[in-house]
C-alpha cells in the first residue's frame, strides 16, 4: 500500500483525466424484503420500475454501465420484490467489476426466486470472480438442477472443479514448498551458474555493466527498450530476470506501506489498472511524464492480465523502480495474485514468453502506499478499498508479511 503526503508544489506534468466513480449501492437486508408482500407495491410503482428498467436496459446495451446500475437502483426502489431487477443489477456490477455488490444482488434475486436459473449463473459468476470455487461450484449445481441439458454451465463447473482441485493441491503441498528456495534465489542461482546467458545473436536494448561485470540500467536502455517493446519485440530472458532482481532488491527494503513525502517542486501521478494494455500505458506515461527526479509515479495495482503485453507492462514498471528507487512505487491489486494470473492470462502470457521461472519473481514483493506532501495533507492509496473490520491500524499494514507471499482470500493482506 502506500501513503503519499502533498505540499502546494506547482505540477511540472499533467495529470491524466480521473473517472468518476461508481456509486454504491446499499439494497435492504433480506428482513426488509420480507416484511413486503405483492399487495405493499403499487401498480403505479411498477409501472414506474419497469420504465426505470427499460431506460437502464438502453444504457446497458450502451455499456453505459455506470448509468445502468443507477437507473436499475431507481427501479428497485419502485419494486424491491421484482427479482429480475436485482439480477440484471447484478449483471451491471459485474460488467463494472463490483462483484460484491454483484453477489449481493444475485443472492437477493435468488431468495425472491429460488427457481431463477440466470441469477445462480451471476451468483456463481460473482464467486468464481472472488475465487470461491466451492460457492461457485454449488450454484452451478443448482443451475443445473433447474437446466440439465445447459452444457455451456456443465463445461463451466467442470473447468472450475479442476481449478479447485489445482488450488487444493497447492495447498497441501504448501508447506513442503515454504522449504524450497525463492524464486529470487532460484534465478540468482541459476545466472551465477551461467545458465541464464544473453543469447549472442540479440541485436537490441543493451543493459550496462559495472567494471566487475554486474549488470546496472540507465534511462537509455529503458526508453531503447519501450521502442524495442512497441516492435513487437523481446528481450532476453537475463535481462528479464536482472529487471525483476533489480527491482526485488528494492522491494525488500520497503515496508508494506511505503510513506513517500512528496518535496517542494516534486510531483505525483498515480496510474491503475493498466491489464496488460501496453500502449495505453504508454499513452498515459505521455501524460503523466516519466518517472525522474522531480516527478514521481505510483502504478496502483492490476498491472498484469487480460491484455496480452502484461509482461511489458510489468517489466517496464519494475525497470522504472530499478532505476529510481525513491521515484516508482508499484502497489499490489487483486492481479498481482497467482490464482489470479492463472485465470485472467499472466501467468500463460508469461511462461510463453520466458519460461516458467520468469512468471514467479514479479508479483510477490507489491505493496501499499501513502501519499503525503510536505505534511499538509496524506493520501491512503490502496488498489481495492479499505478493510471489512474496524480498527485496522497503519501499523498492522505495515507489518504485513508480504514478501513471496500470495494475498490469500481474506484477512488484512488480502483486503
């Protein structure tokens, strides 16, 4: 995580556009609904609701999603008891990624409809989202029950068992795992044994060497290797790895929330969410100004999955914490997380590129930050929210043991 602090520094770049945000949405605890019987609901108001929805089906369509889910909120309103307004709802949030919200709806669609096939796919949709293969596998079951001729939902619980299986696999052995070496330590060990060598035929990007040998990087080779990136092209494998211990030196010395005190004339851009889109992050970096001396970069989260570059993503963000130490921080999203990566491409994007051992380094070291410039103000950043109990202190985050680490799917870590 991390905390960033501001001081009235004139902004040397421009910050890029924010978005607004999706309002929240409370829906009344199941006693309420309840309480409500067919008779509590006027004609007038589902006259009303069903306006609401057919204008938030419009939006929909549009992937207005943001307009969808308040207009089918002002729908519910009308008419709590119509269960084909929360599951649409809950369909909206999960196009926006609010699967919290989602599941809720789902949940709240399925009590006033226990037969209501579509809202036990969004449920389970919802849980395979928070990787609850359990939950998710049971509503798949009862979708079933309800359609036992609906193969796509029978590919989908398959798939989602053998997840489960790999998942719980994992654990078993995990202990036996916590004696191996670190995947730093694998990759130290295998370039001291000269088994990680740049190939002599690469004509691209070249990494400085210090007069013993070891590797050092400049702004030169970083911004060679954006060019070289935006070809199409790779870099060797070595050069990978000296990225990703580079940055991991750094990493480890940092606490798990990072307090950065933002000078006089300094600035601060903060990016999230990138998913692997290459040249997006491009674009915005032509927004925001590199990271450098008097300008500092804070990547919140989700670097990595869905796009299919969230190896150059990755290694250009670590290549910037490598180069200035005190100037790229990198914040850890639900993405950063291997389950994750299995699911939403990383991890085969990865592997493809530059063996198994390569996909293992980036993602355990990430944090959180805090913002704060000259003492006048502080800014918590964090990539999903804040905690689902009270009393978590500054001192409990940053006491978080996250080093090689996986976030795990519930506790302060994970949240």
């Amino acid at each position: 995580m991390a905390l960033a602090s501001t001081s009235d520094a004139s902004s040397g770049s421009q910050p890029s556009t924010p978005t607004a945000s999706t309002p929240a949405s409370s829906p009344p605890p199941s006693p309420t609904l309840s309480k409500l019987t067919l008779q509590d609901v006027t004609d007038e108001a589902r006259a009303e609701a069903a306006q609401f929805k057919a204008e938030a089906n419009k939006a929909f369509v549009s992937h207005d999603f943001n307009k969808a889910a308040d207009l089918y909120s002002k729908a519910i309103d009308k008419n709590p008891l119509d269960a084909t307004l929360w599951c649409n709802r809950a369909y909206t949030r999960i196009k926006l990624e609010e699967h919290g919200y989602g599941l809720t709806d789902a949940a709240t669609a399925i009590e006033l409809d226990p037969k209501y096939a579509k809202a036990y796919y969004r449920r389970a949709t919802c849980y395979l989202q928070t990787l609850r293969y359990k939950q998710a596998i049971a509503d798949f079951k009862k979708l079933l029950a309800l359609e036992p001729q609906n193969q796509l939902v029978r590919m989908q619980m398959d798939s989602t068992q053998k997840i489960l299986r790999k998942v719980e696999f994992e654990k078993a052995s995990a202990i036996e795992m916590e004696e191996e070496k670190s995947a730093v330590e694998r990759c130290a060990e295998i370039i001291a044994e000269g088994g990680c060598d740049v190939d002599k035929g690469y004509a691209g990007p070249v990494l400085s060497q210090t007069d013993d040998g070891k590797y050092k990087i400049d702004l030169e080779f970083v911004k060679n290797m954006i060019e070289w990136f935006k070809d199409g092209k790779t870099i060797p494998r070595r050069y990978v790895w000296e990225i990703v211990l580079g940055a991991h030196s750094y990493f480890a010395q940092e606490e798990s929330l990072v307090q950065v005190d933002i000078e006089e004339g300094m600035t601060i851009d903060v990016i999230g969410d990138v998913h692997g889109q290459f040249y997006d992050y491009l674009h915005l970096l032509s927004l925001t100004g590199l990271p450098s001396d008097k300008h500092a970069l804070l990547m919140n989260g989700d670097l990595v999955d869905r796009g299919s570059w969230s190896i150059e993503v990755i290694i250009t963000a670590l290549a910037f914490k490598w180069l200035y130490p005190k100037r790229m921080y990198i914040n850890r999203g639900n993405h950063e997380a291997k389950e994750m990566n299995r699911t939403y491409g990383f991890e085969g994007e990865a592997k493809h590129k530059f063996g198994e051992q390569s996909y293992k380094p980036p993602v355990g070291d990430l944090k959180k930050a805090i913002l704060s410039p000259e003492g006048r103000k502080r800014y918590f950043i964090v990539h999903g929210g804040l905690f689902s109990k009270d009393g978590v202190t500054l001192d409990d985050i940053r006491k978080i043991d996250r080093i090689g680490r996986q976030p795990g799917q519930e506790g302060i870590m994970c949240e």
